[in-house]
C-alpha cells in the first residue's frame, strides 16, 4: 500500500510499505481521510515520535475492511471514527482515570503507523462506529474536536463566562464552537492571519482582532485560552486573565517555549494556570457531537489533497494557509 513517511526529522516521502494485517482484537480501515495537525509538524521536526521512520496521520476515519479473529463489536463495511490514543492501564496515571498522562503514552500516528495510509491498523477498543449519515471523509475532524471537548471539561466552564481565544486556525475555531454551546456570554478572538480570522467571525465570534490591545476590555477576559502554542500569545495571554479568571494552555507549544508568570499576581487574583493535553473520555462525546452538526466541514476543512501530496499538504499547514487540510488516499 502507498502511505507517507517520516523518514528522520525534516524528511517526509509518500512509498509504497507492506499491507496491515489486524491482530485478534484489532481492525483494517480504509482511510477515507486523514486530517493534519500541528503535532505532525513537532514529528517531522524530529520531536514527539518516539523512533523514526514513522506513517504519520493521528486524526483519520474509514471504513472497516479486515476484522482480527476476536472482534465482534464491528464488521467489515462499518463505517468508523478512531481514538488515536494507545493507553498502558497499568501505570498510576492509568489508574486513577487520567490515561492521556499515561507513564507509557503512546497514539497512532505518533509511535505506530498511522492514518497517512491507504489503510490503516487500529485496537477495535478504538473504533466508534459513524451513523450513515455522517460523510466519512469529513469524520477526520472527529479526533481534534475530542481534544477541544476535553479542553472544555478541564475549565469547567460556568454560565456567562467572557472568553478570549488566541488563535482561528482548526482548534481556535472548535474552541470558539463549544464555547458558543457552553454558556459563555461573550467570545473574542485574536489572529494575525485576517483570512482565518474571517472565519471566526464568519462562525460568529463576538469581536475579531489582531491583537487584544484592540478590544476595550481593561479588566481581562474570565477565559483566555491559548491555541496557537506562540510564546508571544501565550505571553500576552497570561497577562489578559481576569481575576479569579483561567488561563488555558491548549495549543501546542515547541519543547522549548517558555513564559513568564507573575506568581503575587496569581495568588492575589486567585488565577488558575492550567493545560489540556490530548484526548481524555471525550472521543464518544466528540462523535456524537459531530454527528449533530456541531461543526460545518465545509467551513472547518479548507484543503482536501491526494495522499501523493502530503509533503506539499504538510508544507501548506506549516505556512499556515488554510484551516484544516486532509489527504484523502
């Protein structure tokens, strides 16, 4: 089969590998589409990945076509969404309920082959299967919506919150859409890229901007979630919290971003630092939310390009055109 490799950091090619065959509890799918995030930028850099070569693609959907000899809970033709996290169950964070800080975190398309395939290889344990209804070509978006859906349960968010996001790429955008849906009274956001911040505002923001310092709003905002990982945003970010206000650290940062905090200021204000990391009990919840019509895959995916092009598909999302690009195999 054709997929796409991380050769070794800075160097992706499209080749031919071997066939997946499942294991007893595992499955085939054939991948309809396979989305792009900043994490693949982070492998292709060399980071993240535990060993290279690697078939990047943690965000993809398709349909089953082999079946390992112990699956029953889907069949061949089933149309499936999959959770990309791999989870040990042994280690203490497993065991207290917090599998995304697993001591032995693993995902597909991260340390296994991933969705960057014609097929690709999965635990059934990790298959949700899709409604008929549901395009699943545009399901890719399922994974990154998990991620925003578990953002949300680690703020907690009250009723009538004012929320500030920092970035309009894929995840500012699903963060502005639960937000919306979470009670909040007002959401800004801020981007330096006008076309993605038309889009905000096209979905319904309530101010736009490129920078904070245009919006008249002294005293801060009660959220401020950061999903660029930039060090500058986040900088600016931790000093636009309100008091008794929440700080999310949500985009994904470079290992070696840093930022200052004001520790008085955060005793004094009682504000709360925090960050969401992957996927934690939210997958279900993220598919049964996009089966609803949470998101419009015609204004979340900008680029649906052959699997043949994912390094140029790659390069696109690193220049930062568009908003969600997928390649369809």
């Amino acid at each position: 089969m054709r997929a796409a490799v991380i050769e070794a950091p800075g160097k992706v090619t499209v080749t031919t590998v071997p066939d997946p065959a499942p294991g007893p509890r595992e499955v085939v799918v054939d991948v309809a589409a396979c989305g792009l995030c900043g994490t693949d930028l982070h492998i292709l850099q060399g980071e993240f990945a535990p060993t290279l070569p690697i078939v990047p693609g943690h965000e993809f959907a398709g349909e089953v076509v082999g079946v390992g000899s112990e699956v029953t809970e889907v069949a061949v033709g089933d149309k499936v969404a999959v959770d990309p996290s791999l989870h040990c169950h042994e280690c203490r964070y497993c065991r207290i309920g917090r599998g995304n800080l697993c001591d032995r975190w693993n995902a597909i398309g991260v340390s296994v082959p991933g969705g960057a395939a014609e097929f690709a290889v999965a635990p059934v344990a990790n298959c949700v299967r899709l409604p008929e209804h549901v395009d699943v070509a545009d399901a890719a978006l399922i994974e990154p919506l998990s991620c925003a859906v578990r953002g949300y349960d680690v703020l907690g968010s009250r009723l009538g919150n004012e929320v500030l996001i920092y970035g309009s790429g894929t995840m500012g955008l699903m963060m502005l859409e639960l937000a919306k849906r979470t009670g909040a009274a007002s959401v800004d956001v801020l981007d330096v890229n006008p076309e993605r911040l038309a889009t905000a505002q096209l979905l319904g923001c309530s101010r736009a901007a490129a920078s904070a310092d245009e919006l008249d709003q002294p005293r801060g905002w009660d959220v401020v979630i950061d999903a660029t990982g930039n060090q500058a945003a986040i900088q600016d970010g931790l000093g636009r919290v309100a008091k008794a206000g929440t700080f999310l650290q949500f985009g994904v940062s470079d290992y070696a971003t840093k930022a200052v905090i004001e520790p008085y200021k955060i005793y004094n204000q009682e504000i709360t630092i925090t960050g969401s990391m992957a996927v934690l009990h939210s997958y279900e919840r993220a598919a049964e939310l996009f089966a609803t019509g949470v998101l419009d895959p015609k204004v979340f995916i900008s680029d649906r390009l052959p699997l043949e092009q994912y390094p140029q598909a790659l390069e696109r999302f690193r220049s930062g055109i568009g908003r969600k690009i997928v390649v369809e195999p």
